[in-house]
C-alpha cells in the first residue's frame, strides 16, 4: 500500500446557509492512496457534507484540502479527472438504456466511443448485466440499478472512488456483487472512500473506518483496532453505539 | 467538442422518448396557432360573412327609421331583426333579449325621430334663408314660429360582454349613418324651399372627402395584412418560448433525479452541460417554426384561411426565430438553474410566458397599451421577437430593419446564460 496521503484534509468547517450549526467543525483528515476508508456515522453527521466537499459539489467555509497533492478550490475540474462517484441516488436517465447512459457519462470524462465500447461491455459483464445492456433502466430492478450506477462511476478507471451508501435498498446477489467488485477494483490500487449505515459490510471491506459525528471525526482506525479497544463490542456495531450513542438522530 | 456532441445525442433521445414533451413542443404549437387563426381571422376580413344579429325597436315607424332600417341591413358585420316571429319588438323585449344575452346588441329608434328631425331642418334652413332676406327677393319664406325640437336618444343596448371594439365600431357606423341621413334630409329640404332650379341639380351630394387604406412596407411593396400574417408570427413566438417550461422542467429533473450531481462531479464543465441542452432546444424551435411556415402554406388554405406570404426573404425569418429560440433558451436554463423542484419551476414558467405574451403584444397590440405597460413592452424579448417577426413578415423590412431587435435577443440569451452560470457557482458556496 502506498503511504503516501491521497487526501488531505486540514481544518476543514462547513456551514450552511441560515444553518444555526456547524455541518462540519474543523475536520482534519488525511487518506493514504490504496485504503478503503470508511465514513461512517448517524444521520445528519456530516458525511454527505465531506463527500460533496471532497468531489468538488460544495465549497467548504472555511479550510483546505487538496487531493493527489492539487489544491481542490484552485484544480478542482483537473482532480474530478481522476476520481469517479457513486451517489446514493441511481443517478441515471430512466429512459436511456444502461448502455446509453454509461456511454453518455462515459464521454463526460472526455472518452470516445471506441474507448467505452469494450470497457462498458466488460463491467456489465462482470456484473451480469450484459443481457439487460439495451434495455431501459426504468425496467431495471433496485439491484440493477445500483450496478449500472457503480459502472457510472468506475468507467474511466478513477485513482480515487466515493460511494455514497452503495448497497443501499438492494438483495443480497447485488449486494455481494457490488462489494467484490470494490474489492477487485480496490485490489487494483483504486483507494476508495464509502459510507454507508451497513456496519457488518463496512467491517468486511474497510482497511480504515472512521466515525463521524456532529460535524467532528470522533474516531479512526482499522475496524478490528475500533472493536478491540472498544470495552464489550463484538464488532464495528457495538463500536458505533459506543461512540454516538443510542438517541434517535432524526433531523429535518 | 466530444463532451457537447454526447450531450446532444443524449437530449435528442430523451426527447425522442418523451411523448408528452413532443406533443407539448409540436402538437400544441400547431393547434394553438390554427384556433386562434382560424377564431381571429372573421376581424381582419374586409367582408365578413359572419354577420351578426342585432335588435331593432322602431318606435318611429317614420321615413327616417325606415332609411336607418335598410342602411343598417347594407352594414356588413349586422343583420337587423325587428321582428320575433310575427310580433314586432318592443324596447322591453328588446332589453331582455339582450340582458340574456341571447343578442349583444339592440337599437332602439325613439318615437318622432323622423318628424323631429324634419323640423329640426327645416328650422335650420329657415334661419339660413333668413340671412339671404332683402338681398334675394325670391328666397323670401315665412318665418316658422314652433317651438325648438328636443335632441332625440337612440338608445343602444350592449350586452355586457361585447368588447369595446366591437362597440366602438356600431356606434362609429350607427353615427355615420344617422349623420348621413341628415346630410341628405337638408339637401332634400334645401331642394324643396329653393325650387327645381338647374343649379341645384349639380349638387353633387356623394361625399367630398373619401378614404383609402393603404398598408406600406418598408420595402415598398404592397402588404395586405390578414389574420395569418399576424397569428403566424405572434403566435409562432409564443411557443418558440413556451420552450421555457420544457427546458427548465428538463434541468430540474436532471437535479431530482441525481443525473446532475453526477455530471457534477465529472471534468465537464456546467457551460458543456448545457450548452447539449441548448443547442437541442434551438433545433426544436427552427422545427417548430418550419412546422408552422408549412402549415401557413398547405393547411391554412384547405382550411379558407389565406395562404401565408414569406416575402422574399425566408433567411430573415429563420435569423429571427433563431434568435428568439435563443432568448427562450437563456430563459429555460436560468430558470432550471434558479428552481430545484417541478413544483417551483413549472408554474412559475407558465405564468412568466403567459405574462411576457402579454406584455409582448401577442394578443394586444403594443400601440393600444397604457403608457406605463408600453415602456414595459420595449425590454419584453417577446416584444422583440414580435416586432422583428412583423418587419419580416408585414412590413417586409430588410436585415438592416431587424439587426436592433436580433441584437436585444442574442445580448439577452448571453446575459441569461452568463447569470445562470454565476449562480450555479455562487450555489456551490452557500
């Protein structure tokens, strides 16, 4: 694993507009190339907030970060070259196929159509949709969805991936589909950041989890090293009600 | 180059597969300039053959409302009754008829208008040929010493509906007609005081002072103004920017759907975005405006509707479309890009483009505004489209005429577009 950090984060905050608190409070965080880093914290904790930021959505209010060695504010365009993102949402046109929009998002990242054919052609294989390729995503089940929307994501072979919540609202088949792929692709030195309320999956595919919450990193570490050192937990679950508490996080 | 060819094939399919977008870009475009062609088109006739039926109350029963009776029947747009069934009309018949809206219009001739107006007269020519007295043995007449006529009512009852045009032109033509009569009620007069004199026979009694409409062009060529000259432009206009609707309920979807957070997050620049959204959008317009230049001139004519006259210039034309197909553009995308729901953006689209319709003069002319909404009309870029459309289409005006309005449109597409960009910068900070 390269040790050399892939993100740096440094005294990062967030406020939103007519907000009364902080998204995120002084966020400091480095992300060494190669990791599965896992964000993990309750509702309203701020990790959406850290991945806009981080894929160049949101502007923070204060703070720096800079990725692949680039200052985000000033090469934002030039490092988005280099990353690839996965929505929580199926961020994908209903009435396309899955061919269309990943040969659509595809050339968004300035690839010709003789480049995508095979790679687009290879993923769908890899992730049994190759059948479904010219078939509408609109007729496509939640689990199909959610694997078009990773090959969204992955189709100029990024440095660096987000996952927003990938596996979420999906069968078990897709669910183990999806995470052999991070695997595979994370295997091939892509360093991904995910977040997700999954804690059993976070557990099985981070090399780092860190939680966060109230805007404020509270812990970091590997997940066998959080479960350790946490008194009673069994595993990455036990850690997080350790850690934010049993409250309902319910914001609005 | 890449990234804006795929934003095209990928707005041209999505159109494509959207059946309720197409009809709203082409169908209703079409039925929209049909009706209202084929609704306005009885007002810019010279002879219409729609004429319509009006009351007629004779309380006179004399020579003059006999005259009113058969000079109302020549009017062209009226068609007296005087009668329901077999019994006559009474003034309170009449009313009701009216207040029921069953007729829009009655006359009523009120008692002794004939006689009245006899007396009037011959008062009138009493007094002139008093003048003459001592100078002019011959003209010598009697002094008449009844007592001076009362003015006399006609009264005419409106239904409430009826629009002042349409009153202003049956008072205009009733006054003409009354004043006409009377012209010839003091030559007849005259005539009978004055003898069968050689010299009265040369009274020419037509009228001196005539009139002739003519329409000019800024070409110089004859333009004949009808109700598909002016539809097919004003009309052409409003669906060019009911692109707004479309095209902001496009961008908001985009955002709805997660599609633009996305593209957000690619290399691609917002300008790339939209510009694929863009450029679509204006073949629409060229099409839809192709769509109706051909519906002018194959189906206006089937329909007995005239045909429609592109000038010499079809260039002209298709440079003012553009241009207005691109202020629509800029419009659609500041406020796709301004909206975050169909909730916000699809009423408030309706409503702008209904409002700069109206402020633009697709359904009342910009001359026949109040003052304040006239100088409101001069920054409407629908008012701008209309007026450039009319100096192509009516005035048969050159490119030199239409570069002022062409030059509003195309500084109006840059502003909107360079504010949308501002904003959706501005937005990733808030």
């Amino acid at each position: 694993m390269d040790q050399n950090p892939l993100i740096q984060i440094k005294n990062i905050s967030k406020q939103y507009k007519g907000a009364t608190f902080l998204s995120l409070d002084n966020v400091n965080l480095e992300i060494k190339s190669g990791e599965v880093y896992g964000l993990l914290g309750p509702n309203g904790a701020g990790k959406t907030t850290l991945i806009s930021i981080l894929c160049g959505l949101i502007k923070p209010s204060s703070g720096d970060v800079s990725i692949f060695g680039k200052d985000l504010k000033q090469e934002t365009k030039e490092i988005q070259k280099e990353i690839g993102v996965v929505p929580q949402e199926y961020a994908l046109y209903p009435k396309l196929t899955a061919r269309e929009n990943l040969f659509y998002f595809g050339s968004m990242f300035g690839m010709t159509k003789a480049q995508l054919k095979p790679i687009i052609s290879s993923h769908l294989e890899a992730l049994g949709l190759l059948p479904f390729a010219d078939k509408k995503i609109k007729t496509f089940s939640g689990g199909m969805k959610r694997r078009v929307n990773l090959i969204a994501g992955i189709l100029h072979d990024p440095k660096l991936l987000f996952l927003d919540e990938p596996t979420v609202g999906v069968d078990v088949q897709s669910k183990q589909a999806i995470t052999t792929k991070l695997k595979e692709l994370n295997d091939v030195g892509t360093t991904i950041i995910y977040t997700s309320h999954h804690l059993r999956e976070a557990q099985d595919l981070c090399s780092l989890v860190g939680i966060i919450d109230s805007g404020k990193i509270i812990a970091e570490n590997t997940p066998a090293k959080l479960i350790s050192e946490t008194k009673d937990a069994r595993n990455l679950e036990d850690v997080f009600i350790e850690l934010t508490g049993r409250e309902l996080r319910d914001y609005a | 180059m890449h990234r804006f060819l795929a934003s095209i094939k990928k707005e041209f399919l999505l159109l494509l597969r959207d059946p309720g977008g197409l009809v709203i870009l082409f169908i209703m475009p079409i039925i929209l300039v049909i009706t209202i062609t084929l609704i306005q088109d009885a007002t810019f006739k010279s002879v219409s053959s729609n004429s319509i039926d009006i009351l007629l109350v004779d309380k006179d029963q004399g020579k003059l409302s006999n005259e009113i009776q058969k000079s109302f029947s020549d009017i062209e747009f009226l068609d007296p009754i005087s009668k329901i069934g077999e019994t006559p009309l009474t003034e309170e018949t009449a009313k009701q008829l009216v207040a029921a809206g069953e007729y829009q219009l009655a006359v009523v001739i009120p008692e002794g208008l004939s006689i009245e107006l006899q007396k009037q007269i011959d008062k009138n020519i009493t007094k002139i040929l008093e003048e003459f007295e001592g100078t002019e043995d011959s003209l010598k007449v009697p002094p008449i010493n009844e007592k001076v006529p009362s003015n006399k009512v006609v009264k005419l009852y409106f239904d409430p509906i009826t629009q002042e045009t349409f009153r202003s032109s049956v008072i205009f033509a009733v006054d003409k007609l009354v004043a006409s009569i009377e012209t010839r009620s003091i030559y007849e007069a005259f005539e009978k005081e004055l003898g069968e004199s050689e010299s009265l026979k040369s009274f020419n009694r037509d009228n001196f002072v005539k009139y002739d409409q003519i329409n000019p062009s800024l070409s110089g060529k004859s333009v004949l103004p009808n109700s598909v000259q002016h539809n097919i432009p004003a009309w052409t206009l409003f669906a060019i920017f009911f692109m707004i609707l479309p095209l902001s309920l496009n961008l908001v979807h985009e955002k709805g759907q997660g599609t633009f957070i996305r593209l957000q997050t690619t290399p691609a620049k917002y300008g790339t975005i939209i510009a694929g959204k863009a450029f679509l959008f204006l073949l629409v317009s060229l099409l839809q405006f192709t769509l109706i230049l051909l519906l002018g001139i194959f189906v206006f004519p089937k329909l007995g509707l005239p045909v429609l006259d592109l000038g010499d210039h079809l260039g002209l034309l298709y440079l003012v479309a553009l241009s207005s197909g691109l202020a629509a553009i800029g419009l659609g995308i500041l406020l796709g890009t301004v909206f975050n729901s169909h909730e916000q953006a699809a009423p408030f689209g309706a409503v702008l483009v209904v409002l700069l319709a109206a402020i633009g003069g697709v359904w009342v002319p910009v001359f026949a505004m109040p003052d304040t909404m006239q100088m409101i009309a001069k920054v409407s870029p629908m008012n701008w489209g209309l007026e450039a459309f009319y100096d192509c289409f009516l005035r048969k005006g050159s490119l030199k005429d239409i570069l002022p309005e062409i030059g509003l449109l195309i500084v109006f597409f840059i502003s909107t577009i360079v504010i949308a960009i501002l904003y959706y910068e501005k937005k990733k900070t808030v």
